[in-house]
C-alpha cells in the first residue's frame, strides 16, 4: 500500500471514528438534559419496546420532578415495573414499594389500591393490615370501584371489626354503580340469600340482576 493510500486510509478511520464519538456524546447529553416530561415518554417508549433497563433509567429520573402528574405517572410505571418484573427485570418488592407509596402519597388511586393489595397479602413487602386498609379507604374515597368494592369485602369479613353489613351494602352498591361486576353478585347474593341477620330483599337482588345481564350484554357489542 503507497504512502497516500495509508494516509487516505487513516483519515477514514478517523472520521468514522470522530462520526461514533459525535453520536455517543450526543446520546449522553441528550440523555442527561432531558425535561422530566421528556424522561417520561421516552420511558413509556422504552417499557412498550420492551427496553427494560432503559425505561427504569428515564422513569427514575422523572420521578425527580416538580410536575405532579409527570411524578405520579413515572412512579407508578416503575413500581408496578419493580412489583411485576418482566423479561429479566428483576421483581424488587421495596422499590416496588417506595415508587407506588410516591404516586399513592400524592393521590393517585390505582397506586393506593395496588399499595393495599400487596400489604393485604405480603406481596414482596411485609404483611400490614393496617397500611393496607388504610390505603385502601383513600382509593375508595377517591371512588375507584375496585376500591370501593374490596374495602367492602374487608368490612364484611370483619377486617374493621365487627362487619358492619349497612357500610358492606353501601360500599357494594357504590362499586356496582360504576359497573363492578363483582359487586352486583354480591348484592344478588346478599339480597337473595340474607347474610348475618341482613334482610332478604327479593325485588333488589332482581334488580341487580338484572343490572349485570345489561352489563354483560354490553361487553359482547
């Protein structure tokens, strides 16, 4: 190979070599000058292409924002990402924890519900009866139907004492009132059957009846 060849040669290498050292710094400087917001979609975009490690990276780094909804947001992803685990990702029970109890603390109710399924049962966190009813009234004030109907199952299996079936049908008939199926059986139940001296009320466990048949023919559409 001549001299001008060598030298021709050398000059590619280190173009491309120049190129690769360009798109690397750009990456990482992109990387690090993201906005919260920009670290959540690009997250949301990491956990969809099933990029684990990156979408715990930008979804961390959101968290540490001043928007309220972009923290909620970006925390409950990375909880829920830590309690599940995924392709590798490894379940990790406090940082499960610790992500869902931020979104939770700022009133975000699918956070205080999952919160209170996992202390409920133990679920990679201690056991905690008491944190778990706790949040779980806060979901149900907030009107999630899922809420509303698990607390009333805690009420009727006596978890706030001894249950209490005025509060149990009330929190029932507020679930079914947002389309809980479950808790239209339970009131079909509780109204047919009769439960702990509660009395038998043909004409509602009918009407509830009759409630879930509509709901079920809505789903088939």
């Amino acid at each position: 190979m001549s001299v001008i060849s060598k030298i021709k040669t050398a000059n590619v290498v280190f173009v491309l070599l120049m190129i690769s050292l360009g798109v690397v710094g750009y990456l990482a400087f992109r990387d690090v000058f993201r906005t919260p917001e920009e670290q959540l979609a690009y997250g949301i975009e990491m956990l969809d292409k099933k990029q684990y490690g990156a979408a715990e990276r930008a979804l961390s780094k959101a968290t540490d924002g001043t928007s309220k909804e972009t923290v909620i947001q970006a925390a409950w992803r990375l909880g829920n990402l830590y309690r599940i685990g995924a392709d590798g990702f490894p379940v990790n029970g406090p940082k499960a924890e610790m992500f869902l109890e931020k979104a939770a603390s700022l009133g975000y109710a699918p956070a205080q519900y999952e919160l209170a399924l996992m202390y409920d049962v133990g679920d990679k966190i201690p056991e905690n009866r008491q944190k778990a009813v706790g949040w779980m009234n806060y979901a149900a004030q907030a009107g999630l139907p899922e809420a509303l109907y698990g607390l009333g199952v805690w009420a009727e299996r006596g978890y706030m004492g001894t249950p209490d079936m005025g509060k149990v049908i009330t929190l029932y008939k507020a679930a079914a009132t947002k389309g809980h199926i479950n808790a239209m059986k339970s009131l079909i139940v509780l109204y047919g059957d009769g439960f702990g001296g509660f009395p038998h009320n043909l004409e509602w466990s009918a009407y509830w009846l009759n409630e879930l048949n509509k709901k079920a023919e809505e789903q088939k559409k």
